[in-house]
C-alpha cells in the first residue's frame, strides 16, 4: 500500500467571530489552495482554538440565521453549546460531543453557550465543518443527530495508548454514530505520547487533519504543532500518526462530490439560479419560524 504524503502544512489565520462566542480560525476555505472544490465534501472549516470567556449573564453566540444545501457538523471539545431550530431540535452539546444538522431544503438555527457555561465562564474550543450535499439531497427534509460521546463508538489502539473515536465512516470495523449522504470519514484520535495510528482511505478520497491538541508526527517524518492544519496528496492510501506528546487529532477522509459548487452567505447549492430560489424562500418565510 503506497504512503499518503502531505500536500501542505497550514498555520492558523488571524482569528474572526462569528457572532459573539465563536473565535474561530478559518482553514477551509482559505488561501492555501484550500478552496471549497479541494477539500469537497469539506466545504467550510471554522475552528475555535482554546480560548476563555469570562462570565457574562448574556449567553453568547449565534442569532437566528438561515442554512440551505449542507450540513453542518459541531465537535466540541471544550465548553458547552446549546442550538435550537425551526424544525423543532434542540440540545446541548458538551465536551466529547457531536452535532451533526442537516439544514437540506432549509432550516434556520441559532447557536449560543450553553447557559451555565456562560455563568461561570471558561475555556471554549470548538470545530464546526460544513458538509456538502450531494445534488439529488439538497431540497430533501431537515434532520438533526444530536451525538453524545457515549454514543460514538470507540476503538482502542492495540498498545492501548490511545482510542480513536468514529464518529462517521468506518475505522478498523468500527462504525461511525453518525448518518451521512455520501462515504464521509471523520475521527477523534486521542493519543497518549508515543501513540500511534494508521489511517487508509482511497487515494481519490480529500483528506485532511487538525491536531486540536497536542504535537504529532506524520508518517514518522513530519512534526506537526497544535492547532495547524495538514491537506494531503491524493496519491496513495496509508498514512500513520504519532503523538510526539499527548495529542487529539481531528481526522477527515471524504469521497468529493465532483459536482458544482454554487455559493452565497449560508447557502451552498449547484447553480446561481437556486442560490436566487434560497433567497427568494428564505424572504418569504419557507424555512420556518424561529424566536431569537
């Protein structure tokens, strides 16, 4: 099996909020040859590195705004996040845990610090990923997996220094909590130092991975620090990851779409001219009511 090497190693951009209570980095897309087509299914990365929040009695975070055509996916890793939708979900998502929303032919949500996290305040660390629909399910119904880190099944490294957490797709015939629209991998790693794991995806397939915490090193050559981000060739299929010291590693393998990508504000359809139709039922109120 021939060896997946690194395309590019990227750094983190200048932080941006998104609202008030999401500091986030953005990797995909971005300047770094990381466009919407490279990384597809992966369309958008944001990722809140550590960062504190004071107390506050005002949760911060997201107002009301709509999504058409994707979905989009919540892990967190430190801090609690609370969502509501106007197809009627809601929850809360805390350390460990996965929401996973498909907005299809139209939802509007809001996303805030969960209520007591806000009183108290602490440190916030979050990755939201959109995931891009194929075509034939953009204008399907909305859905919502709200997945708590109990429910994500776990495979446990042989010399029992780490787990890797599936939370789609399939490792070692470990199969992901999540329900996906097309063959979509995405894994927590969580090495102890000196931990290592091999990962094999179709050459054709965009891979990609976040360490989130920690120092690792790739294919047993290539030291990668905390919070950078590495895109890989689409040549061969096996690639390995060692922490160098305690490391979680966001991995990400997917089957691109290969179809056109139409994209404006909250909305990722095929063509201009449904970008134009989500606007136009957006203003006349067909996704939904929402309170703010």
């Amino acid at each position: 099996m021939k060896t997946k090497n690194i395309e590019i190693v990227v750094a983190p951009r200048e932080p941006h909020y998104v609202g008030d209570g999401f500091r986030v980095h953005n990797f995909i897309p971005s300047g770094y040859r990381l466009d919407m087509e490279r990384m597809d299914p992966f369309i958008l990365m944001d990722y809140n590195s550590p960062f504190y929040f004071p107390p506050t009695d005002r949760p911060r975070g997201v107002s009301v705004h709509p999504h058409r055509g994707f979905e989009t996916v919540t892990i967190a890793y430190q801090g609690k996040v609370a969502h509501h939708d106007s197809s009627g979900n809601s929850g809360v998502i805390g350390v460990g845990d996965v929401q996973w929303m498909t907005a299809a032919s139209g939802i509007l949500h809001k996303e805030y610090h969960e209520e007591q996290f806000s009183k108290e305040g602490g440190y916030f660390q979050m990755v939201q990923l959109w995931v891009n629909l194929p075509a034939k399910y953009k204008m399907s119904a909305p859905k919502y997996q709200g997945i708590t880190n109990s429910q994500i099944n776990k495979y446990l490294l042989e010399d029992g220094k780490g787990v890797v957490e599936v939370i789609a797709g399939n490792y070692e015939n470990v199969t992901g909590a999540a329900s996906t629209f097309s063959p979509v991998n995405m894994f927590n790693a969580r090495l102890e130092e000196g931990g290592k794991a091999g990962f094999n995806f179709p050459a054709t397939y965009n891979t990609a991975l976040l360490v989130v915490a920690g120092e690792i090193k790739v294919n047993g050559t290539q030291t990668v620090a905390e919070n950078h981000f590495v895109l890989f060739e689409n040549e061969g299929e096996h690639f390995s990851v060692e922490a160098s010291k305690k490391a979680i590693v966001l991995i990400l393998s997917g089957e691109p779409l290969n179809e056109p990508i139409a994209a404006q504000g909250p909305f990722v359809m095929n063509t201009r001219e449904e970008i134009a139709q989500a606007i136009r039922d957006y203003n006349l109120g067909k996704f939904g009511y929402l309170e703010e």
